[in-house]
C-alpha cells in the first residue's frame, strides 16, 4: 500500500513539472513574439516617419528656391518703400521750412533777422551765412532788413541787413543772461518770451511794429537734418553763402602793434581745461610771441556760456586786448582786431569760423574731434572755395604721440553747448594760464 502511494506522489510530481516547463515555454514564447512584434512595429514607426520627413523636405526644398526668388524682390522693395518715406519725410521738412521762408518774405515788409541768443560760432558759420542764401534765392533787398545780436556785430550782417540793432542797447546784459539761461535749451529752436520781449523792444527802436521776423529757429529746423546725420553735406552747402567782410574801426588802429598774431584759445569739450594742454597752448603763445607781436582775445568779462578763455602772462610782445572791450562792443573788437591781423590761432570754434572770412590765415586748435565732426567739413571747404583767408585745423594729438593731451581730457567747468553771452567783470585768477569765460563761445 506505501509502495503505490509513493509511485502515486512521484506521478504527480512529475505531471507538475511538466506542466509548469510546459507554461514557461509558453510564456517564453509570447514574451519573444511580444518583443519581434514590437520591433517590427517600432520599425515601422520610424520607417513612415523617416519617409514623411523625406517627403516634408522634398516639398521644402521644392518650394524653397521658388520662394526665396519672390521673397527677395519684395523684401527689398520693401526696404525702399521704407527708405523713400523717411527721406520723403525729410523732403517735407526742408520743403515746409523753405515754404515758410517764402511766405514771409512775399509779404514784402520789413524784415527782422534774429534776434540771435545763442553760440557764436553758431552764428558766424551758419546764420550769417544763411541770411545770405535766403538773400541771393529770394532776392531780398538788404534795405528790408532789420539784424538783431549782440556784441557789437553789425559788421557780421554787411550785405544782408541795411540796419543793425544792439541787444545789449536795450537789456540790461545781466537781465539778459538770466532770462536767456531760463529759457532752458540751448539751440534757439522756437521763439521764447524773450524773443517777444526783445522784438518789442526793437520795433520801439526802429519805430514800426509793421514787420515779419526771419527766426533763427528756421535755420536750426532746416540743419538739424545734417547735423543729426539724415542730409549729406552738400544740402547745407546749397542754403549757405559765405561772402568776405570787412570790419569798422571800434578802437584807435594805433593801439594796436603794426604787424601781430591775434590769438584766442578758450575751454570747451573739443579743447578742455587740462594741466597739460595748458602748458601746450602757454609754450604755442611763446612761440608766436618770438616771431610777431601776440594780442590776446580774452575778454576779461565773465558770461554766462560754456567757454572760458584762457589768460596768459601780458610781458614782453605778449599783449591783451580786454581792456578795449565792453559787453556791448566785445565780438566787434575781436572782429577788428582779427581784421588787421597777419594770423590768427585759437581754439576751433568761434572767432575762429569768422577770420577767414576777413581774409586772414587761420589756425583752429583742438584735441577731440567729437563736437567738430559736423563743423569743420563745412568751414573747410567753404572757405577753401572763397579763397580767403587759409583755415587750417591743428590736432594737437597729432604732435602727441604718447596721448598725454588725448588722455587728460577733462570737462569744462560749465556745459558745452550754451551761449547767453552775458558779462560781468573778472576777478582774475591766480594762474594767469586759467582760463577765463568769454564772450566769444561757440
């Protein structure tokens, strides 16, 4: 009896087993089939993706050549259509102003040029030069116009204005420092409450209110298109005119030496107040004082500007002219002294735009170009083709080469760009090279 159940147990055993190989054969089976299954899917996957792909870029690439020969013909009539409407819009700008010009002068009143409030450089190289392209391309008859500074300048406007009236004539100069500076810019763009205020006073002077006014602001809209870089140079060249001049005497001609070198070297960016440029202008003085008699434009007046002279030691052939000048006459001195001068040397600005004009080789200083980059192509030329007086510019970095000058730059006491030419007395300073503010900014 245990010997059946015994082979009954070992049976079962085995049927067990058997069983059991026989399901993990199975199993194993289904589990590969599941893998090939998968792979082959898988397979396929990315077969149909690789093909949609290939077929995706074969139409790209069909298309791709076709589209860019249209895109770039319109692309770059779009870059035109652009292009034309800012430079139309420069178009209108010029054609406005000229427009405006031409309104007021068809009128055929009398005509105020100014009053002029800002830079003097500003007014040498454009305004007055202005004023005489509008009289040559309007036919404006000298006799209409009426030109309104300061200074002493009537001599600027020979040629353009029959009658001159002086600022300073009628405003207290420091009154008008004050109100010129609240005016708060610079650039005399549009007229200010000032400009009404003066040209009330000028039509008391000249008896009549019956008059139009040629704003300075129509000069600076117009240039405002080159200095900013959206007009080359030649479309200032076609609104300028500069003629020679020649000055009145204001001073006694014999207080003056017989043959001299006027100098006039002020602060500003493009030559600042520094230690080392200080000495390089004192030993330039020297130097001239060997050859010719030097007189000196510091003016000895403190204004209200950007531009402070410097002031040099007045001993042996050194001379200084301040004591000659007023507020109201300071710039007509200068101009007279120039006038008579055989060269004249200073800082590039200023008086320096004007002694060509007066028929006298000039030397225009400077040590960053920066704020001149937009002047000197003008005055270069200009003057070039009036055959005038020589105007030369002098980089002083050019005769520096370890960039001592070039590297001790060092902002003006006061702003760049500003010029309410106003004055008062100096007191002086204890180094006689320091410099001193002046009438003549720019």
């Amino acid at each position: 009896m245990n010997r059946w159940l015994v082979i009954a147990g070992n049976l079962t055993r085995f049927v067990v087993r058997r069983t059991l190989a026989r399901l993990r054969w199975l199993a194993n089976g289904v589990r590969w089939s599941f893998k090939v299954l998968h792979k082959k899917i898988r397979s396929l996957w990315h077969a149909g993706r690789r093909l949609v792909e290939a077929t995706r870029n074969a139409l790209v690439n069909a298309i791709k050549v076709p589209y860019r020969a249209m895109r770039r013909p319109l692309r770059a009539a779009s870059r035109r259509r652009a292009h034309m409407s800012e430079r139309w819009g420069f178009y209108r700008t010029e054609w406005s102003i000229e427009n405006e010009i031409e309104t007021i002068v068809s009128r055929d009143r009398l005509l105020v040029a100014g009053p002029w409030l800002s830079e003097v450089g500003f007014e040498t190289l454009y305004w007055v030069p202005f004023l005489h392209w509008l009289k040559t391309a309007f036919h404006i008859d000298p006799s209409r116009v009426v030109a309104v500074s300061r200074g002493g300048v009537g001599s600027w406007y020979q040629g353009v204005a029959e009658r001159y009236v002086e600022i300073w004539d009628e405003i207290d100069p420091a009154e008008f420092a004050r109100r010129n500076a609240a005016r708060g810019i610079v650039k005399h763009y549009e007229p200010s409450d000032l400009d009404r205020d003066v040209l009330d006073l000028v039509a008391h002077r000249i008896g009549t209110k019956d008059f139009d006014v040629l704003h300075p602001g129509l000069m600076y809209r117009l240039f405002t298109l080159y200095w900013s870089g959206q007009r080359a140079m030649g479309f200032v060249d076609a609104h300028l005119r500069f003629t020679t001049m020649t000055t009145p005497a204001l001073i006694d001609p014999a207080l003056l030496p017989s043959e001299y070198v006027a100098v006039k070297f002020y602060a500003a960016r493009s030559l600042p107040d520094t230690p080392e440029i200080r000495a390089h202008l004192r030993a330039t003085v020297a130097a001239l004082a060997e050859r010719l008699p030097v007189v000196l434009l510091d003016t000895g007046l403190v204004l209200e500007d950007d531009h402070a002279d410097y002031t040099f030691a007045t001993r042996g052939r050194v001379m200084s002219a301040r004591a000659w000048m007023t507020p109201r006459n300071n710039l007509g001195v200068q101009t007279q002294i120039v006038a008579g001068a055989k060269a004249f040397v200073g800082t590039c600005g200023s008086i320096a735009w004007l002694a060509p004009r007066l028929g006298v080789d000039t030397s225009a200083f400077f040590v960053d170009p920066k704020w001149l980059h937009s002047h000197v192509p003008i005055a270069m030329r200009a003057y070039h083709r009036l055959s005038a007086g020589r105007f030369a510019i002098a980089d002083l970095r050019a005769v520096d080469p370890l960039g001592v000058l070039g590297h001790a730059v060092a902002v003006p006491s006061v702003t760049d760009h500003t010029d309410s030419s106003v004055p008062r007395r100096s007191a002086g300073g204890a180094d006689p090279s320091l410099p001193r503010r002046s009438a003549g900014g720019a």
